[in-house]
C-alpha cells in the first residue's frame, strides 16, 4: 500500500521503519532536499562540495533508513547526518579552523546597533552570507544555519549542537550579534 | 555643438537614473538574521544532478529502488 505524501513525511508520528523499496524515500528526498543542500552548501561554502555532501548525506540516509524507526525527527535526523558529513570534509580538508577555536568573547563587545540588514544588489546576497558566516566561530555559523529553518525548535537544535534549549537561545543571541557586526564588511 | 554635450549630459543622467532605480527595485531589507538566512534558503535551488547522482548510486546499491528512478524523471519532465 502506497502511503500519502502528507503519510510519508512524517515518520515521526507513524513510528515505524522504512524499507529499500520504499516509495516515502522519495518524498522524503523532496521535502528534505533543500535544507540539507543549503545547510551543507553554508557549513562547506563550496557549491561543488555541498553537491557531492547531498548527495552523500542522502545516500547514507537511504542506507540506514530501515533502521530510523521515528525516535527523533525525519529532519532531525537528516541534519545529523549532514553536521555530522560537512564536519568531517571540513577537518579533512583542513578548511575553516582558523576560527573553530576563538574566544567568543571577541564577538560580545560589538558596538554597532542592531540596524537592519540591507542590500543593495540581492544577487549578491548569498555571496555576502557566505562570507558573514565564515567569518564566525563554527558554532555560532551552525546555530544560525539551525535557528533559519522554522521546522526545528530550540530543543531539537539544542539535542543538534548537545546542549540545552536555554544555552542555545543564548548564543544565538551572541551569534546574531555577531552576524550583524560582520555582515556590513562585507559590502 | 554645446547642444550636443548637453543632449549626453541629459543621456548620462537618465541613465544614471534608471540605474540607480533598478538597484532600489532589487534592495531588499531584512529585520533580522533570521529572516535574511530564510530568504537566502528559500533562493537556494537543490541542483539536480544531486538527484541524478544519487539514483545512479542507489542503482548501484544491492537492492536498487525504482522510486528515485520515478522522481528523477518527474523532475526532467518538469
């Protein structure tokens, strides 16, 4: 029996396991796809690489799907997966540890106000992100990334990044604060 | 002559103009972090090689599924 779209992407309240020939795999895939590729295209900042890690990434869930039995959330899990991937390119590459180590005070003394944050040239825009969040410490760019995507409350970024829901809103602070001191540099 | 120069004077303006109205119809203000990285995700397009990469994977997988074969496809029809 055929499930629904609505059916299949919610594993989470159906609880139970999926199999190889399962047609949900492919719902899942559209639903998912997007925050994965963007997730990893924003944690690697590398088209090129964020392709392949999507790739991978759904792979790897494809492989281990039968054995996802709905403990957590589908995206949950597929964020992981793809922390967990991007994480492991990065030291592999050796790309962007200039900062992983950074003394997140360095981000708390911002004098500038929290003024909205304008473009010009839209087009530019994610080339603009791009720098803002390489720029900041891994954690603060990974919270960022989590926090956009309206599907995940803090509790579920907070069991992502292994710290409580209350730490997680304050370093968000931090983080955003951040983000904005940085992002007019890069104009 | 001097009618000339400024003929191009009034050209370079306009054109000036037209620019400068263009960038103002792509600037976009965004009230938070938040809401400028959801912009930027929802601009961003999954490539579809990604999909076409991934059912010549599966394919190669022990137990290969049709279901990715039927998406790939959907979205080349698309």
């Amino acid at each position: 029996m055929e499930l629904s779209l609505a059916e299949a992407v919610q594993p989470e309240t159906t609880a139970r396991p999926m199999n190889w020939e399962s047609p949900e795999f492919g719902a899942i895939y559209e639903e998912h796809s997007q925050a994965i590729f963007y997730l990893a295209l924003r944690m690697l900042g590398n088209p090129a690489q964020a392709e392949d890690a999507a790739h991978d990434v759904f792979l790897k869930a494809f492989r281990a799907m039968k054995e996802f039995r709905g403990e957590s959330n589908l995206r949950t899990w597929l964020y992981r997966i793809t922390i967990n991937h991007c994480r492991n390119l990065a030291q592999t590459w050796h790309q962007r540890n200039i900062f992983s180590n950074a003394d997140e005070s360095v981000w708390e003394t911002s004098t500038h106000s929290e003024s909205p944050l304008r473009v010009l040239e839209i087009k530019e825009l994610g080339e603009r992100i791009q720098k803002t969040l390489d720029g900041l410490p891994e954690e603060y760019r990974l919270l960022l990334l989590l926090v956009a995507d309206e599907k995940l409350s803090y509790e579920e970024i907070g069991v992502l990044t292994e710290q409580t829901a209350d730490a997680v809103r304050g370093k968000l602070h931090r983080a955003r604060k951040a983000f904005q001191q940085q992002f007019p540099k890069t104009a | 002559m001097k009618q000339n120069s400024k003929l191009r004077h009034q050209e370079e303006q306009q054109a000036t103009q037209q620019q400068h109205s263009e960038q103002k119809t792509d600037a976009k203000e965004f009230s938070s972090v938040d809401e400028m990285l959801r912009h930027d995700a929802s601009q961003t397009a999954v490539p579809p090689n990604v999909a076409d990469k991934l059912n010549r994977s599966i394919a190669s997988e022990p137990q290969p599924a049709s279901w990715l074969k039927r998406l790939v496809n959907n979205l080349k029809v698309k």
